[in-house]
C-alpha cells in the first residue's frame, strides 16, 4: 500500500483558498475538540467513527483529513486508502499549526 500524501499548514491553507469543490476537508477530532475551532466548511466525523461514514463519501473526490496534530488524521487517511479513497492526503501538523497562523480562519 502507498504511503499517505503529507501536507503541511501552508499547502492546506493554499487548498482552502482555492475553494476547488473536489476537494473535502475532514476533522477527525472528537466533538468537544471541534469547540476549539474548525476551518470553516470542514466535514467533522471523529475517527471512531470514520468507517461508518466511507460509504458517505464520494471516491472521485479528494481529501484532506484534519487533527490536532496530524497522527489521527493520518491513521483516517490510511483507513480510506485502505477502503478505495486513492486521493486522500493528510494534514501534518493539524490544527495546532493553524491555530499558529492569526490570520486563518476558524469556525467556533
């Protein structure tokens, strides 16, 4: 199996930005961590919970799954590529990294 794609804060914020409706952002953290701000438009489907959801989500798409601090984020990526998802990238440095930018946006 292929290694998970790794994109760090800059290359996530960039996607964003371009607003490509292939793409899908999912934060795989648990509700109460959501609290602390999502980006916005982000699907939010905690881990635990990620296989219930596969038959959800559209294949053709391209993903890039969200944490913390990327080690969820890339245990879900390698889950979906493991059940079909062959475009499915992971965010290394998660949200914490975010939260680092002032300028990004978050969703409370």
């Amino acid at each position: 199996m292929s290694e998970v794609n790794q994109l760090f804060v800059g290359e996530v914020f960039d996607l964003y930005n371009k607003k490509d409706p292939d793409y899908v952002f999912i934060d795989v953290r648990q509700p109460d961590e959501w609290e602390d701000g999502v980006i916005p438009g982000v699907k939010k489907i905690s881990l635990g919970e990620i296989e219930d959801h596969l038959d959800q989500l559209d294949k053709t798409k391209k993903y890039v799954m969200v944490c913390r601090s990327g080690g969820r984020s890339n245990k879900a990526s390698s889950i979906m590529k493991q059940n079909g998802f062959d475009n499915v990238s992971n965010f290394q440095g998660g949200m914490l990294s975010w939260y680092d930018e002032e300028s990004y946006p978050l969703e409370k």
